[in-house]
C-alpha cells in the first residue's frame, strides 16, 4: 500500500503568493499564452478549484500578475529613480525598465492582454505607473522635458525593444542594447538642458 504525502495546507496569503510567483515564471519561461489557471495550479500542486476562488478565471489570475509585477517593478524602479537622481546617470532606470518589459516578461503580457482584446487587465500597471510619476513630480525639479514625457518615451522604448528589438537591431546590424543605450542618452540630454 503506498502512502500519498499530505500537501501543507497554505494560508490564503501563501496560496496567492505561490501562484503569483508561478505564473511569473511560466510567463518568463513559456509565454503568456502559458499564463493559465490549470498550469498555475499544476506548478504550486493546487487545483484549478483552489485557483477560480482564488482569481475567479484566467483573465483574473492574469490581471493579479500584472498587478504583482506592477507593484514589485514600480517599487524597485522607484528607487532607482531616486538614487539615479544623485548620481546623475540614468543608466539603472533605464536598465530595470528595459528589463521589466524585456526579460521579466510585462511587455509579452501586456501585448498579449492587448491582443486578446483584455486591455482592462493592464489598469494595474498603468495606475501604478501613473501613480509613481504622480509621486516623482512632487520632487522634480523643472527644467528638462517633463517627467511624464520622458516616462511615456522611456515605456514605450521599453515595450517595443521587449517585442522587437533584437531582430530590429540584427537587421540593421546594430548591438542588441542600441535601443537601451539610446534610451539612456535621451534622459542624460534631457537633463542636461
């Protein structure tokens, strides 16, 4: 006779957080397209029963991904914003941004939730966007383009490069980063007017 081990019984807090940190990696291994109900539930050793009460469908399992990512992005680019802004070099906001959109998935995801016609699911990242410049402009000091153009072309250089942007730039042989890289010298011009 075998024994089937017992499953710790997780709080609603850690079940959340295990699915979140799943459906993370699945979006950066796999795709969003992997981003389901049924496959988070396969990585944390749930059911898709425990998942739907949790996020009551996909579209809310991928909207609360969003929101995760966008909470935990914007915090870290928030900081670096910050630090960025004593040293004069824009070069580690432009990397966490790039990064966010490019390797840490949010570009694939919003592209997808745009395709699949659930542009409604990138409210959180958006309000957490709009939320922290709200925050950096009470500390900005005018001159410059302002902080929401340079943030509206900063993420969308992002966005583009994480869907984009290494074809593009094989095809025109230029280096991967060239957008990256051209990303940093429009903020350090921008602050040097």
């Amino acid at each position: 006779m075998s024994v089937t081990p017992l499953r710790r019984r997780l709080s609603p807090e850690e079940s959340r957080a295990a699915a979140m940190e799943a459906a993370r990696d699945l979006l950066v291994e796999i795709g969003p397209q992997a981003v389901t109900l049924k496959a988070v539930g396969a990585r944390v050793g749930r059911t898709h029963a425990n998942l739907l009460h949790h996020f009551g469908s996909a579209e809310g399992l991928q909207k609360a991904l969003i929101a995760h990512m966008a909470t935990r992005i914007v915090g870290t680019i928030k900081e670096a914003v910050i630090r960025s802004r004593e040293a004069e070099d824009p070069a580690e906001v432009v990397d966490l941004t790039f990064d966010a959109f490019g390797k840490n998935g949010a570009g694939a995801l919003a592209s997808w939730m745009i395709l699949t016609g659930n542009e409604n699911a990138l409210d959180p990242i958006l309000t957490a966007i709009h939320d922290l410049v709200e925050d950096l402009a009470q500390d900005h000091e005018a001159g410059g383009r302002p902080l929401r153009e340079e943030t509206l072309q900063l993420v969308l250089m992002a966005l583009g490069d994480a869907l984009l942007g290494a074809p593009m730039a094989r095809t025109l042989g230029l280096p991967a980063d060239t957008a990256r890289q051209l990303a940093r010298r429009m903020l350090l011009a921008d602050r040097e007017r």
